[in-house]
C-alpha cells in the first residue's frame, strides 16, 4: 500500500498541533479526514489546504463512543480504510477557569461534571476511535496509533487536575495497546511537544509571549517518521519533538528523542509468581 492510498484520521485537527499535523500529513501525499468539534477552524483549514491532497472535514464532538464510531465509519465510507490514527483532540486547565496559570486550580475546585469531560475527550475517545480504527489496519497487518498525551511533569504539576491525570491514563493506555498489538503489524506510541505549546489550550491570561513558546511545527517532522514505512518496527515509545534533531539520520533522531512510553525506565516492575 502505497502512501498515497494512506488514509489518516487527526482529531482537534481544526487548530494548533492538529492542523499542523494535518497540514504535514497532506503534504506527505496522505488522504487526511480534520475532525475537530468546531466548524469554523475546518473551514479555515480547508482553505488553507487548497490544492493539496484529499482533505475531509469532519466537525464532530468526540466526547461519546457513538460519536467516535460514526467518525470512523464516515471516513472509512468517504475517503477508505484507515491506516492512521492521531488522537490529538484535548481539552487543558484553561477551559475550567482562564487564569489557571496565575491561580492554579485545586482538585477539590474540580466538580465531577468537569472529571467526567476531561475523562471523555482525553481519555475515553482515544480507546473509543482506536478501537473502531484498528480493524482496518490489522486486516492489513500494518497501521499506526500516534497519541499525543504530555510531558511528565505535567502530570503531576499542582494546579492540573484533571488534564494531568487523564493525560497519564492516556500514557497507560498507549502502553497497553503497544503490547496487545506487538507483532500485528499495527504500532502504538506516543508524541509530545515537550513542553509549553503555542495552542489554545495555553490561554492567554497565563501571560506566556507565544513567540517564545514552542511552536505546533515541530511535531511534524517525528510524525511523518513515525507514520512512514521505515518506523514499522517502532511500537510502545514516547517521542519529545522538542528533542528532534532534523539534523540527525533519522534513526539517530529517533534515539535521541525517544524514550519507552510510560513510565518503564523509571519505576520497578511488579513481581509476577511464575
């Protein structure tokens, strides 16, 4: 299968590292469906798309099951079965109270209604899409699961519940999808920018200059690797993009920006009886 029969599904994909992974995504010769809740940005994206290969745009919340089931099902009948899945979709600290930054929400500030949106879209939908995205790619032996989660010490900052810890169980569950998937031909990681990211999710009340911060653009470059035929070996990393080095021989880069996803390198293992 060539990379032009490709199909890629990016979620959040109307706006900040979704719209940049799409934009590279399409330039690559991939056929790309945008899903993101919001129509204007879609709108904005196709016409900046223009020319470029097959774009759809799907606006969908994907904060339910169903919703993540007619995603799939809607790409797979408009553009063919999918090959490539980027969770990218989240919602951050900001949506809560906009001055998070200065004034840092506490997990008790934290209603349960807000637990339970952060769980759905951070969390739930990754499991949801992934599990109706697969059986495509494993019919075909070959397929890539990229989620983008956060860095570690995000995850545990004070301030970030629920975003911290709904993006750890995000990390989790790539864990375990790279291991049920080992030797399937399917791969699951994980990319991250690696730090404070010029997007939405960082609001302007945190006071940050947007020039200084990392930029959506550098996901790019480990993603394309990532998706392309020369990482299909590559199943259950963590790539920091920030700590991608184009310079580099791609394999080099790799190693330089990777890690095993999760927790691994740092934590014992638990006894197993045998």
């Amino acid at each position: 299968m060539s990379t032009q029969q490709r199909v890629a599904i990016v979620t959040g994909g109307g706006r900040g590292i979704g719209r940049a992974i799409v934009m590279g995504l399409l330039r690559d010769g991939f056929a790309v469906a945008a899903v993101d809740r919001d129509c204007a940005p879609l709108g904005e994206l196709a016409a900046e798309a223009g020319g470029l290969a097959t774009l759809l745009t799907v606006p969908k919340d994907i904060a339910t099951a169903g919703a993540c089931a007619d995603v799939v099902a809607t790409v797979r009948e408009r553009l063919g079965p999918v090959a490539v899945l980027v969770n990218n979709a989240g919602i951050g600290q900001g949506s809560i109270r906009q001055d998070n930054w200065a004034k840092p929400i506490r997990f008790w500030e934290v209603s349960p209604e807000d637990w339970r949106r952060f769980a759905a879209v951070n969390v739930e939908a990754i499991h949801a899409l992934s599990r109706a995205a697969v059986t495509d790619m494993l019919e075909r032996r070959w397929g890539r699961i990229v989620n983008v989660t956060t860095s570690l010490g995000t995850m545990l900052r004070g301030g970030y519940v629920p975003y911290g810890p709904t993006k750890a169980s995000a990390e989790a569950l790539t864990g375990v999808m790279a291991e049920d998937l080992a030797g399937t031909g399917v791969t699951a990681n994980v990319l991250v920018p690696g730090g404070v990211t010029n997007t939405a999710l960082v609001p302007d009340a945190a006071g940050f200059d947007r020039d200084a911060m990392l930029q959506p653009a550098i996901m790019v470059p480990p993603l394309l690797w990532l998706v392309s035929d020369v990482a299909d070996a590559v199943n259950g990393r963590r790539f920091l993009a920030a700590h991608w080095n184009a310079s580099l021989p791609l394999a080099q880069a790799a190693e330089q920006a990777g890690a095993p996803v999760g927790w691994k390198s740092i934590a014992t293992l638990p006894i197993v009886p045998r």
